[in-house]
C-alpha cells in the first residue's frame, strides 16, 4: 500500500512539474533570432511565437500592436510550421530577431503562403514588452483582399524588408486573418537566398506549366485534326488543372488579375468546380462507357452537378464554395477509378493506365488538400510535390491516349483486313463473270457502283443501268453478228388498280410482275429492267425475235395465271401487254428503243394482253388475246 502511495505521487509530482514548466515555457518570451547566423535561420520555427485571438477577444479586433492587451499569452511554434485549419480567429505572430555581426545586413521574413485574404507586418525597433506607437515603424497591409502592388515587392509570397545594423535588433509582428485555412509557413532569408530561390523555382514553375500548356494545346491541334471529343476534353482538364494550380500558387493574382480582389478570392474554388467538369467530361469520353449504363449517368450526373457548381460558386461565400467543391473534386476522382477499374475487367486495356494515373493523383491531392486546409506543414514543399504528382499524371494520362489510339488502331487494321479478304472474294466473282478483262480495283468500283443501279422496289435493274447497257450490247452485236432483242413489257389498266385499292397494293402488283421476270429470265446474260412506273425491259443478247416472242409468251402466260389477291379478299387477275424489237443493221440503241415501244404501243391498241414483234408486218399475237378472252 506504501509502495502504490508513492507511485501516485510521484506521478503527481511529474505531472505537477510538467505543467508548470509548460506555463513557465507559454510564458516565456520569443527568444531572438540571429540573423547572421545561417543555422539559426534555418531554424526559424523555434524562435516563432503566436497567439489565436477569437471572436469577441480584444486581440481581435485590434489592428495595430498597440491596440493589444498589455500581457498575451504567446505560445511557442516549438519548431512547427503555423498550420490551422478553417477558423474565424486572427493569429497575431512575433519574431525576435538580432544581427549579432559587425556589419549591417539585409533579410527578408518570408510567409511562404500566397492565399491570405489579410496580412499585416510591423516592425518594432527592440522587442521589450509593451508597444507604444514611436516605437512601430509603418504598417506592410497586403493579402488578397487588397492589391497585388500593395506588397511592396514584386512577387507572389509576401516578402518584407528588414535591415538591422551591427547588434541592433528588431520585433517583427505579424497579423494574419483569413477566411479559409491558415498556412503561415515563415522564413529568414538573405537577399541572395532569396534570388536564389526564386530562380530555382521559376525554372521548375516554367518547366511544369510549360509542359502543361504544350500538351493542352498539343490535344487541341489534334482534337481539331481528327475531330475526336477526347482530345479536347483532355486539352481541357490540362488547362483548367494548369489554372487551379497556377491560382493556388499566386500567380494568377500576380499576373492575371493583380487589381482584382475578387477574382484573387473566387478564382481558386471556381478553378476547381471547372477541374471537375473537365474530369467528368474526359473520363466519360475516355472510357467509352456505353450509353444508358449506370457509369454513364453517373458520370453525366457529376457533370451537370459540376457545371452547376460553377455557377454556384459565384453566389455564395469562399468558405462554404471551396469546401463544396473540393468534396466534389474528390466525389469526381473517386468514381473516375471505380468506373475505369470496371472497364479494365471488363477487357477496356487503355483503362489501366488510366487507373494508374488516377491512383497517383488520389495520393497527391488528399496531401496537398491536407496541406491547404491546414492540417500538415511545409506548404511550399506540397506544392511541388503536387506539380510532380500532377506532371507524372498528365503523363501517364496521355500513355494512356497513346494506348486507346493503338488499340483503335489495331481495330481498324483487323476491319480492314477483313473488308479486304472479303472485298477480294467478290471481286475474285466478278471478274469471273466479266472474263477477267477487269482489275480488283475495277470489279470493286463496279460493285460500287452497282448499288445506285438497282430498283428500290422490285429488285431489278432500273434505268440508268439499261441506258449504260444498251449501247454496250448493240456494239457487241454489231461486231459479233450476234442477234439482240429488246422486249418492253407493260401491265395492263394499272392505273385503275392504284386508283381502286391503293399505290401500296400496286407496289405488291409490281412485286410480282418483277417475280415473274426474274423466274423467266435465266439466261447469265439476259437482263431484266424496270424503267419506270409499270413498265419493264428485256435485254436479251443472242436472242432473235422469236427467242424472245417464245420467252414473253411464257412471261404473259404465267402473269395471267397468277392470282391476285386485292384488299378485301378479292382475287383478280393481272394481264401484261409487250413489244419486241430485234436490233437491225445500222441501227442505233435510240432506234431499237423506239421500235419496242411502238410495238408496245400497238399491242396496246390492239386489246391488251398481247405481244407486237416489230420487225415483221404482222398482227398481234390473237392467240394470246384469245386465250385472255
């Protein structure tokens, strides 16, 4: 019992110890800085103090040194970067600082962190306790709520001008309010440290944004030759990541809108609602989500709720608009990989590579989120790692493209070779049945061009084709001696079958006819036509005018036998009336035409249901009309 006894008093006694050597450390004074000293600066965190004045503290409403209460308690960055996350709190910050060489200098406190809305410097000639106002040196007021040019120094951190004298030393009070995060990451350095840095970062600033604008405006040139949505979605998200970055490194309010106090304040939450539009629309084109999927309505959901949320932000307030559209940013990448992990296992390959450029951006965006919002430190430093993290993405973004162009590639290679293959077997046909007197390419024009010589209705050749044929087999039969005859074929009354049941029974009329051609007409070279209306052709090389009489009796003979079934169930009979012409010495095509149709015409008159020869001083056919009767 003794023993446990002593055990909670010594603890208490630690404890007790703890606590009082904690209140003895916050109230102790900033210790001063030696300026001269290079590690010292470098260990700037540890002579750091700073005070959190909330809402309805005197701390913060003063606005001025002298306006704060005689005693604060001031708390030590104990080495830490001053981090702090959303809050309505004004952070009053002190540093001590001291030149311990025998020559006067020249330094410059640093706050590493452009997006401030208030940032006020003063600088006290010796940093004794109390502040009276002859000793305060005039204010540096900047941040984004004032104008760039009030910086005093022509760059996108704040930078303020300390000289000090051999021994002399000097109070640097800060006071920073903002309406977002709070990152105050402070530093010390030498007008040469400076240069230095700023060279070193311009180089890498230049080489990333840089890359960025070549390869947005490299998908833009190809969007714009190939016509493919993709490129400038991609194009796109290139530039407006470019923007959101450029913004929250303050060099848009540095170069763009200098004067502009608003835009320096809208511009970063605006940048990043555009962000996620452009990702939603590149990833909907990219992964070829298939219309009507639930991956395509959620990603066209996300880009509408985007493209919303760019209007949104330019209503309400910076506090409520950045935190919105960060979480949807996140919502938008998140199902970006659930959507690009599903097409990979469904077979989608260039979706690997873009889940894999996604992965890398997901770690590098919480990191640098977390450092915006003020849960971790080194600022400066996530910022480039997130321009490495973004640049190895555009990168592997882009692989990606470089990919889906292969495999789209390879697809149109496998069409094209299938096409091919079997463009040759037809061809292979058709030359066959042209005595090969025609290379591959001319079968396939051939082809081609067949398609525009067929009747819609009936199947058979139409006119334009019989006008191209015509001429061909009458020099044919000129040259050879070889017989040719022309049968003009017409259906008989078929106005009055339109005008009685309708042009769509009439259609199935025409149907018919052309079924009994092409039954008739076996001949490889006997061509069936129709040329217009109801009327019909036959092309019959080496065929004389009884050839062709015999082939049009079996014609009008099958045509009269065939019933019709008219709408209402009523059955009729369709008779055909024809005119044959046998092509003369001497005689042109135009001739030929002409002469069918007059026997056609004759046949006509003569009753119908009928065949005329023209070549021959005869009557029609009674036979034919007879067994009509």
């Amino acid at each position: 019992m003794l023993r446990l006894w002593n055990l909670l008093t010594a603890c208490f006694l630690a404890t007790a110890c703890l606590l009082f050597s904690g209140q003895l450390a916050a109230m102790e004074p900033c210790p001063a800085l030696d300026a001269a000293s290079p590690d010292a600066r470098s260990a700037i965190n540890h002579h750091i103090c700073f005070y959190s004045a909330r809402p309805g503290e005197p701390a913060h409403s003063a606005t001025a040194p002298e306006d704060l209460p005689a005693e604060l308690a001031w708390k030590s960055a104990r080495g830490h970067d001053l981090v702090f996350s959303h809050t309505d709190s004004v952070y009053w910050i002190q540093l001590n600082v001291r030149n311990s060489s025998t020559e006067s200098g020249l330094w410059y406190p640093k706050l590493h962190y452009p997006l401030l809305d208030e940032v006020t410097f003063w600088q006290k000639s010796r940093y004794q306790s109390g502040y009276s106002p002859e000793d305060v040196r005039p204010p540096l007021a900047t941040g984004d709520l004032f104008p760039f040019a009030t910086r005093g120094i022509d760059y996108r951190y704040y930078l303020l001008p300390v000289t000090l004298n051999a021994g002399e030393s000097r109070a640097i009070l800060i006071r920073v309010h903002s309406s977002g995060a709070l990152n105050v990451p402070l530093g010390l350095m030498t007008p040469g440290e400076v240069v230095a840095e700023s060279n070193h970062l311009t180089l890498v600033h230049g080489l990333f944004y840089g890359a960025m604008l070549v390869l947005a405006a490299f998908n833009l040139l190809l969007f714009f030759s190939s016509g493919t949505r993709y490129y400038f979605y991609n194009a796109f998200y290139i530039a407006s990541l470019g923007m959101f970055l450029f913004a929250m490194g303050g060099f848009a309010n540095q170069y763009f809108w200098p004067n502009s106090t608003a835009l320096a304040n809208l511009s970063i939450p605006l940048t990043l609602a555009v962000c996620a539009l452009a990702m939603a629309l590149f990833g909907s084109s990219f992964l070829e989500v298939g219309p009507g999927t639930l991956s395509a309505k959620a990603l066209k959901s996300l880009a509408t709720i985007a493209a919303g949320a760019v209007t949104v932000t330019l209503i309400i307030p910076y506090t409520k608009s950045i935190l919105i559209n960060t979480a949807l940013a996140l919502v938008v990448i998140v199902a970006l990989q659930v959507i690009a992990y599903v097409r990979w296992r469904q077979g989608y390959k260039p979706a690997f590579w873009y889940l894999a450029a996604w992965m890398v951006m997901v770690i590098g965006a919480l990191i640098y989120a977390m450092a915006a919002f003020g849960y971790l430190g080194d600022y400066p430093a996530r910022e480039v790692m997130m321009q490495a993290v973004v640049g190895g993405q555009v990168i592997l973004l882009n692989y990606a493209l470089v990919q889906r162009w292969r495999l789209l590639n390879q697809k149109l290679l496998d069409v094209e070779h299938q096409a091919r293959t079997e463009l040759e077997l037809k061809v292979h046909e058709r030359t066959a049945q042209l005595r090969n007197t025609m290379r591959e390419l001319e079968q396939a024009n051939r082809k081609l061009a067949s398609i525009s010589l067929n009747d819609a209705l009936t199947g058979l050749y139409n006119r334009r084709h019989m006008d191209n044929l015509l001429p061909e087999l009458c020099r044919e039969a000129r040259r050879t001696g070889n017989p040719l005859s022309l049968a003009l074929i017409d259906a008989d009354h078929f106005k009055r079958i339109n005008d009685t049941w309708g042009h769509d029974f009439g259609d199935q009329c025409l149907k018919q006819i052309a079924g009994i051609l092409d039954e008739h007409v076996k001949r490889p070279r006997d061509v069936a036509i129709r040329f217009g209306g109801e009327e019909f052709a036959l092309l019959l090389p080496g065929t004389d005018l009884d050839g062709a009489r015999t082939l049009c009796l079996a014609i009008l003979k099958a045509m009269r036998k065939t019933p019709l079934i008219a709408p209402g169930n009523e059955t009729f009979h369709l008779t055909l009336s024809a005119g044959i012409a046998e092509l003369a010495t001497g005689q042109e095509p135009s001739d030929l035409f002409r002469k069918a149709d007059e026997a056609l015409y004759q046949a006509k008159g003569a009753g119908r249901d009928q065949i005329v020869l023209a070549n021959r001083v005869s009557t029609p056919d009674q036979s034919t009309a007879s067994s009509a009767n």
